[in-house]
C-alpha cells in the first residue's frame, strides 16, 4: 500500500491551505504554469475524457483583459495575482476520445447526445479545476478560485468561435494573508455525509 502523506503534507494541500486575496509581488514563468497542467492533467477523469481547456492570463494584458470581466470586489486581487487561469470546458471534448480512450468507441457515447456530452464535460472539467488547484497546492503555489465574473463576457474575450465555455477562473501566486480571516466552519460528518 502507498504510505499516507505526513501532516505537513495534509496541511500543504488541505488543513493550512487557503483561498488567497491577496498576492506578494513573486514571478510565476511559463515553466511553473506548465508544471502545474502536467500534474493536473494526471487526475481522473471519466473514460479518461479530459474536457477542460486552460487560459493562463499570465501577462498584464491578458490579465487587464479578464479583470474586465470580472466583478468589483474580484478585479483588484486578479491584477495583482502573478496569473489567473480560467478553466474552460469544451462541449465537443468528444472528439478528443480516439486519442485519449483508444480501445473503445467511446466517441459515440456523447456525439448524438448533446445533454450527456455537456454534463460530462462540465462535471469532469469542474474535477479538473479542482485538480488543478491541488496541483498548485502541492508545488508550493497558492490559489484563489472564484466565480464572481460575467461568464458571456469571458466566452465572448477568450473562448469566441470555439466550443469551449467558462467555469471557474482562479489566481496563482504566492499569497499573502492580506484579507484572510477566521478560517469559516465546515459541516460535520454527520450534517454532510452517511455511510450506508
């Protein structure tokens, strides 16, 4: 059996961690970004579909770009996060099955049915948003998620002409405490969660 990882590891990915709001002025270069994608992309998802699609706004423009996009409260620390990715999941991922779950014909489960094929997507992708944020963790990055953000506007800005749609966005960086409080409760086992 794989060994459980040690407290400090716990704490790096789960009990210390934070949604962070504020950011110290650390540079983040396109090889930390790609380190982060290639250890997402190894977590799970259905017949190994892989539908989200990433923007890494890592230059002022492209991050000037989304804070346009974004509501009031969430521009500020957008810009000064090194980088925001937004994670987009594409409606047509189906078409990527030949390449990614050769030994069946897993294309056809989702090309006649657009209801399934967006559901997958969407659910799959928000897993893979979240690997994402794990990835980061476990690099030594912080992040910032969010959702507080005119969803068409940055389909029309990132994603026109293709059949790619927003989910979450998230900031990247090293955070600072700046605007972090208590951290908030969570339910209980037994207020959110049975064993039957």
């Amino acid at each position: 059996m794989t060994p459980a990882l040690d407290d400090a590891a716990l704490a790096q990915l789960f009990t210390a961690a934070r949604t962070r709001y504020g950011w110290d002025d650390t540079p983040m270069g396109e090889a930390d970004l790609r380190a982060i994608y290639d250890l997402a992309k190894m977590g799970p998802t259905s017949a190994n579909s892989s539908p989200a699609r990433f923007i890494f706004c890592h230059t002022q423009e492209a991050r000037e770009r989304l804070a346009a996009c974004v509501s009031e409260s969430n521009r500020a620390k957008l810009l000064a996060a090194p980088a925001t990715v937004i994670i987009g999941f594409d409606t047509l991922f189906y078409d990527r099955l030949p390449q990614l779950f050769p030994h069946a014909d897993a294309r056809s489960w989702f090309s006649g049915n657009p209801t399934v094929a967006r559901e997958t997507a969407f659910r799959n992708a928000s897993l893979q948003g979240a690997w994402l944020i794990m990835a980061a963790r476990a690099l030594g990055w912080d992040t910032g998620p969010m959702s507080g953000f005119d969803k068409a506007a940055v389909d029309a800005a990132f994603w026109a002409g293709t059949s790619v749609e927003t989910n979450f966005i998230c900031s990247l960086g090293r955070g600072t405490d700046a605007g972090l409080f208590p951290r908030l409760p969570r339910l209980s086992f037994e207020e959110a969660a049975r064993i039957l």
